[in-house]
C-alpha cells in the first residue's frame, strides 16, 4: 500500500523518523481531523513479500530492497515492519446466493473483529443490487458486529459499485492508518453496475487502499452462472487485487471460514513499511509507476519470490 503525505502525516511514529532524518517541514495540528499537515513529499508504501510456494518472507532488512519511482531508482529513507493502525472497510455481500453461509459468516466476522486492535477502526458496506454503507468508521467493532447479525439476502451480485462505493468513501475519509478493503462475496457477480475495472482501480489508487478479498462458497445454480456469463462490464476481481497489492483468501469449507478470516486479519495487520522522498508534484497531473524488489540476490521478482503492494501513486 502506497501513502503520498504531502498533505497529511496520520502517525506520529512518522514523524519521529522524519525528525530524526532531519527533514524540513512545517507543521500544523488540525483540531477538527486530528490531522498534521505537512509540506513534505513522502511517499509511503506497505508491502508483502511471499515465496512462490507463498511462504512470508517476514526478516527482510532495508537494504534487501530496491524501488524505482518511473523507472528512477529511489532512496529509501523510512523502513519498519511495525504493526501500523488499521482502517478496515468490509463490503459484504448480501445476495441471495450466500443466504445458506451467512450464520456461519456472522461467527466468523465476530471472531475475526475481536482480534483487530483497540485502535483499529472498521466500516461496515453491505451489496447486492445496490452497495450501502451501513455503518461509518468506528472504533467500537461490537457495533459493527451487531450490525452484520440483523442482515438478511437478496437481491443480485453488484461488486464493481460494491468496491467503488468503498474507495469512495475511503478517499474522503480522513487518514488515521493503513486503509485496507475487505471483500467478502462468493465473487460470482451478476449485475455490472455503474463502474468498470478501470475507475475501480483509478478510485482504489487515489484513495490509497488495499484490496483483500474473503471468497467464500456461494450457492450459484447452473441458471445463475449462464445469467452471469452474458453481463458485460463486471469487475475484474483479480486485477484489482494485483494492482493495489491485495490477496484472495479462499475458503472452499466453510468449517475453514473462522481460521481463514482471522488469518486474512494477521495478514493486514503486520506488513512491511517503507518511505521515500518524491519529486513529483500534483501540477504533472499523471500517475506515477512503482516497482518495488528485492536485490539480485533474492533470484527474479515473479519467479523466485513475490512482491505485493500498489503499483502506482498520485500527488493530490
């Protein structure tokens, strides 16, 4: 995950680094956002580093990487592998095919709120037809809980909107720590909504949030898959995912949901932190390109090892 903070500094562990560094900045405390204001061109990224075989490379140490900003190598000036605050966006699919998993999913999410941090804060969208945001950003996950135990199904497959609404809402939402979007759906989408892969992405990006996605079984009758297979324009799940550093959690038992999801949790919560000093400015206008590695002597990125983390930025 990627976090220009030319405008905003959300940790104030950030900020002794940048202190330490002996940066220039000037500062100011918003009373109203809780929010410091920086002039500093900052760029931020979290990452997961995996085997091929998917195992976590998790001893990595800062000189083990290398970033290209456009192709131009990049200094890197801020590294840690600390466990940042959360801010955790659930998009719950509330279509008619997950009508015989939702107890089970109520358990789940339950069990997997309850490991997030005092600090942690957690959105509650729910989907089908239309997307909702049902409750804001909050601290108090018991609410959030209660929330998803009233829902009922129906209704049809929306995720493209389901994911944009999401990014929407993040991008307004003022910084407070790592944003992260929790798909929850059996990914069989039936109605393609307003917004394609493109803008999904495009909104993700500037919103500076990871995509997560918790597949679980569906019930999707042959009728269902054939109506599925003629709508045009649905949203590319897996490309999504690639660009904004996401992962897919599989479950295909649901007597594996609980482990799954908590284990999705642990995954978000804890992923490498690494900074930089950018020279782009918002009056280019343009996306900037990022390639974060290992060094050579970790083998081919995509062959020996994996990288996830955004692959992209802009300067607001």
């Amino acid at each position: 995950m990627i976090r220009l903070w030319r405008n905003s500094l959300g940790f104030l562990g950030v900020l002794g680094l940048l202190a330490s560094l002996g940066a220039t900045a000037v500062l100011a405390q918003d009373q109203d956002q809780n929010v410091i204001r920086s002039s500093v061109s900052l760029v931020m990224m979290d990452a997961t580093i995996k085997t091929k075989a998917g195992q976590i490379l998790g001893d990595l140490k800062k000189e083990n990487f290398e970033l290209r900003e456009d192709g131009v190598a990049q200094d890197l000036r801020i590294f840690s592998r600390d466990e940042l605050p959360l801010n955790v966006a659930l998009v719950l699919d509330l279509s008619d095919s997950i009508e015989p998993f939702l107890g089970p999913l109520r358990e789940a999410a339950n069990t997997a709120l309850a490991s997030l941090k005092p600090e942690d804060e957690v959105a509650l969208f729910t989907f089908s037809t239309e997307a909702e945001l049902r409750v804001p950003f909050t601290s108090d996950k018991a609410k959030v809980a209660e929330s998803i135990n009233t829902f009922k199904v129906g209704g049809a497959t929306n995720i493209n909107d389901a994911i944009f609404v999401a990014a929407k809402y993040l991008l307004t939402a003022p910084p407070h720590g790592r944003r992260v979007i929790v798909l929850i759906s059996d990914d069989v989408a039936t109605y393609s909504g307003g917004e394609g892969t493109h803008d999904i992405i495009t909104e993700l990006v500037a919103s500076d949030a990871v995509l997560y996605n918790l597949k679980i079984p569906g019930y999707n009758p042959p009728g269902t898959m054939l109506a599925a297979s003629f709508e045009k324009g649905l949203v590319n799940i897996r490309k999504v995912m690639d660009s904004t550093g996401g992962e897919v959690f599989d479950v295909q038992n649901v007597a594996n949901l609980d482990s799954t999801f908590r284990a999705l949790i642990q995954r978000i919560k804890t992923r490498y932190t690494i900074g930089y000093y950018t020279k782009a400015t918002a009056a280019e206008g343009k996306q900037h390109k990022l390639d974060l590695r290992l060094a050579p002597s970790f083998g081919k990125k995509g062959r020996e090892y994996v990288v996830l983390t955004k692959t992209a930025f802009y300067v607001h």
